[in-house]
C-alpha cells in the first residue's frame, strides 16, 4: 500500500513525523509536506508561481519539503507517485474539531486528496498549552488507521485526538456557533493591529466531535465533499413546482 503523508504545519513539525512513522508500518510511506507553517490557508493551492521540492532527511524516511500549500502537496504527490492508496496528513498541532475544518490546512490536504478520488485521514491532536505526547498517542493512531483501513472506499475522515485517549467515538461536526472573534492591539509603532482567535464560548453538545474529545475520546468524523443543503434544495424545488 502506498501511503502519502503531508501536514500543514510543516515539514520538521513532530506530528508529522510521528504519523509518517505510524503509517510505515501499513505500507510504503513517501512525506511531501510544506516547507513552512501553513496552518488556517485552507485548501489553497498556489497557481502564480512555480513549485520546487527539496529532499529532506527525516529518519529514514524518504521525504521532501515543498514550498505550497498543504493542497499543492497532495497534488505534487499524488502527481509523482501513481497508485496512491492513501493520504494521510497531521499530526496537527492543535484540533480541528467543529468550524475549524473549514479552515484547517490538515483537513483541507486530505480534502484535495478527496478530490483526486483517493481516500484519506485527517489526525489532529489537542494542544493544552504544550506540545501533545505524541509516544502516548502513536498507538491509537495505529488502532484508528486499523479500523478505519477496513472502511469501504473512499472515505474522507477528520480524526481529533485529546491529550490522553480512553477510546474512540464516531462523532458529527459540531456547528452550533462559530466562535472566531477579532481581538484588536496596538503594535510598537503605535499602529492598530488585530489578531484573529478563536474561543469556543458554549459547551459543546453530545455526539459531537468536540464532545467527544472534551470526554477523553478520539473523534472520528466522516467528511463529505457534497456541501449541497439537501433540505433547502427539496424546499426550493416544491417552490419552484407552486410557481409553474
Ligand atoms: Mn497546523
């Protein structure tokens, strides 16, 4: 089985080597993953200038870092390496859990490798104001990968995990309130400045991905590419039948 691994965070983020060496132990594993920090661009992929890898050395791994966005390295990958099986991308250094998958660069990778029609896994990990203990959670990623490997095909999972897992749930997104805000400062020029945040401000309700991992257990989130408002659509076509 060939594996792709990529992150949005970076190709000498820990997380991702710590998935890359999960996934070798289910197949033949190749990193192409950004050369910087691209967490939050989404699924942005760069068309007004040229992209270029660079080997990297990453224990054993045969790896490269790009310099694009975490979608253009599911593209590049993808387009150097046929008969993908699989995309993995994270570990994130953070959650991506409710609104977030909006603008996550993790789960967009394994959005765009969604679209070429391969399955993929999205792993993000709860960060409490230090990096996550990613030996503690390299066994339940392999557990995730094992179950979620005998899954019909193809599949598109957003998987969150909390600090310190007690099992796994199957979990919607949670979308009751976006809670992104802008925070304004002044910089040292005396200049406004402004910082986006974000803070979930309500409690999370039950089944859901944030639930989930606010209970201590890992959220597993099918994802779909449809965006369609199945509702409003069957509403509209009765509207437009009163209209005839
Ligand atoms: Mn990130």
């Amino acid at each position: 089985m060939r594996i792709l691994v990529t992150n949005d965070d970076g190709i000498y983020s820990p997380g991702l080597l710590a998935l890359a060496e999960v996934a070798a132990a289910f197949g033949e594993v190749r990193v192409v993953a950004p050369d910087v920090e691209q967490s939050a661009m989404g699924q942005a992929i760069t068309i007004t200038r040229p992209l270029h890898y660079r080997a990297t050395p990453m224990g054993g791994l045969e790896a490269y870092r790009v310099n694009g966005t975490p979608a253009d390295c599911v593209v590049l990958g993808t387009h150097h390496w046929d008969r993908v099986d699989l995309v993995l991308s994270g570990i994130n250094l953070g959650s991506n859990l409710g609104h977030e998958i909006w603008h996550s660069g993790t789960v967009a990778a394994a959005k765009q490798a969604a679209l070429l029609g391969i399955p993929a896994i999205a792993f993000s990990a709860l960060m409490n104001g230090r990096e996550p203990e990613f030996d503690l959670l390299k066994p339940w990623v392999g557990r995730v990968l094992e179950a979620l490997l005998r899954e019909p095909r193809p599949f598109l999972i957003n998987v969150n995990l909390p600090a310190k897992p007690k099992g796994i749930l199957w979990a919607r997104q949670s979308v009751r309130r976006y809670e992104g805000r802008i925070v304004p400062g002044t910089d040292p020029m005396g200049r406004a400045h402004f910082w986006f945040v974000a803070h979930p401000d309500h409690e999370p309700e039950e089944g859901t991905d944030r639930w989930a991992v606010g209970h201590n257990f890992i959220a597993l989130t099918p994802l779909r590419l449809d965006l369609t408002d199945e509702a409003r659509l069957s509403q509209a076509f009765q509207l437009a039948a009163l209209a005839d």
